[in-house]
C-alpha cells in the first residue's frame, strides 16, 4: 500500500529555489491586477523572503494539476505539435523575469489553465480569453523568448479542450510591468520593507496564524492614520449595503423580465435564470438521532472546534 504525501509539491527543490530568486508569471497577477483571487503583493512579499508558509491543497488546485498533463496530451493529439516541459526559466538579460510554463513549443508558449467557471471564456479557436491572463502569460513570452502563446482549457462537457491559439506578446504592456515590478522589487524584496496589507484572503489568514490569541486589555489608539482606517471601514460598510441592496433589486428586475425564458442575451452579454435539477441530499444527524446511539459513541465522535478571532467594530456615533 502506498501513502500519500502530505502535500502535493508542483515544483522540485531546485525549481522553487530557481523560482525564488526572481518574480515568475504567476507572481505577476497578484502585483499588477491587485485581484483577491490571485493572492496580493503581501504574499508574493513572504514567498520570495522565506516568509510564506505553505498553503494546504485546495481542490481547485488538486484539480489543476490533475488535469494538467491531461490537457497537454490532447493538445498534442490535436494539433500535431510536440510539446516539452522545461522547467522554470530565466530571461538571459533580465534576471527578474522568470516562468515555469505549463509547456514549450517551437515558437510559442502553452500556457494550460482549468477554471471552475468558463463564462468569460470565448469560443474554441477564438482569442477571447479573460483579460486578467495577459499579465501572467506576457511575463511568461517575455521569460521564454517568445511571441506568442496557446492557451488551452479542459471543456469536460464536450469530454475535449478548448484552444485559444496565436496569442501575440505584448513589449509595452511588458516593459510597463517590469518597470513597476523591478522597482517593487527593489523596495520590497532588496530592502526587505514589508508591502501594506491587502484585501486577500491570504492575508486575513496570515494575521490569524501570526495573532492566534486576543489579550485582555485594549490598546488605545486616537492616531490620525487610525481614525482614517475606521472612517474607512464604516464607509465601505456603508457602501456595502447601498450596493447589496442594488445589486438584489437588479437582479429581481432582471427575473422578472426573464419571467418563462430560459434568459436574457444582447451586445452587452447574457443573463440566465436556469433550471437546477432536483438532488439528494442526506441528512446524516436525522439518521444518527433515529438510531438513538448511547453517551460512548457520542463521546467518541465528538471533538472540540479548535476557537479562533471574530473582528467587530463598533464605531461611535459621528466618528466616521
């Protein structure tokens, strides 16, 4: 019987050493785009100082690099081309730049992605992929020395991929990010200053893992940048709900302008209001409640949740 390791490791030792020592393709997104999705500056801070701890495999990530050798072989089979893996490489004038593509093709990159939702995704053989790939996959050109890129995409409905081919490289949108990436690094990675902390997840964790535990006395703060920090948070919360409650009246409009169809259509998109199948659904504590199971197996199935922070604000009156 084998055993599996704790963590699947995308990159051997000497790659993630290699990888390290530069800003790589996915380290662009969370740099420029500033999306909660890709992580942010913080965390690319962390991992190029030694500073980040792995992340637990998710089953997006799982998924990924499942598919990935997948992808890779039907795009063989389709288009004819041989495709290798190279490993992370570094731009032979611009050390900074650096990638480990999901594959090399005679002139072109591969880049292989598996997204759980593929609205934003175009057609097969279209070039309408999501905007926020540029960065990742024009920083991965620039490493590899190339001009254009496939991207490619499992399609499972259609048991095929969808490709996205002859991507053209972009030499001002690169060198407008190397600017702003070299002089991030410089600042951030050379003199080691942390970047401010960001909207992401990554972060929020971050600061649970690094303050576990509250203690019992308040630090008072009446500083100028604190007051500003709280007239921002109250405003966002504020914003918050004018917004949430926009977006359900929108959405209601729309419903009801759908009313029996299927959805709506024109130049600027689509809107659907689908059908769901019924499904099953089990209901395990109404089971175990019938069966009446005596105080041992309780004990034996129970466990204590490990606590954790909550953050609440309570911001007097004009304060904000």
């Amino acid at each position: 019987m084998t055993t599996e390791p704790d963590k699947f490791e995308p990159f051997t030792p000497e790659q993630a050493e290699v990888r390290r020592g530069g800003l790589c393709a996915s380290d662009i997104p969370q740099l420029v785009l500033h999306n909660p999705r890709f992580g942010g500056p913080h965390r690319v801070w962390r991992d190029k100082t030694g500073r980040l701890e792995r992340d637990p495999d998710t089953v997006d990530s799982l998924y990924g690099h499942a598919f990935e050798s997948g992808v890779r072989m039907l795009y063989e089979i389709r288009t004819g081309q041989q495709v290798s893996v190279p490993g992370t490489l570094v731009h032979p004038e611009l050390p900074l730049v650096r990638a480990t593509p999901d594959g090399l093709l005679a002139a072109k990159t591969l880049q292989i992605k598996c997204p759980r939702h593929k609205d934003d995704w175009g057609e097969d053989g279209t070039q309408d992929i999501p905007t926020e790939y540029w960065p990742q996959i024009t920083w991965e050109m620039a490493a590899a020395g190339k001009r254009r890129c496939d991207m490619a995409i499992p399609d499972e409905y259609a048991r095929t991929i969808r490709i996205y081919p002859d991507l053209v490289f972009d030499e001002d949108l690169f060198r407008e990010m190397y600017e702003y990436c070299a002089a991030w690094w410089e600042r951030h990675v050379v003199r080691d200053v942390p970047p401010p902390v960001d909207a992401t997840k990554d972060v929020t964790e971050w600061l649970r893992r690094r303050h576990p535990r509250a203690g019992g006395t308040m630090l008072e703060d009446d500083s100028a940048e604190t007051a500003r920090l709280v007239r921002q948070y109250a405003e966002a919360t504020e914003a918050e709900k004018r917004a949430t409650a926009a977006k359900a009246a929108a959405r209601n409009a729309l419903m009801a302008r759908i009313g029996d169809h299927r959805g709506l259509v024109g130049s600027w998109g689509k809107v659907t209001y689908a059908n769901v199948s019924n499904r099953l659904v089990t209901d395990w504590e109404a089971i175990a409640r019938s069966l009446d199971p005596p105080e041992q197996v309780i004990q034996q199935h129970t466990a204590v949740r490990p606590g954790h922070r909550r953050f609440d604000a309570r911001i007097a009156k004009g304060a904000a």
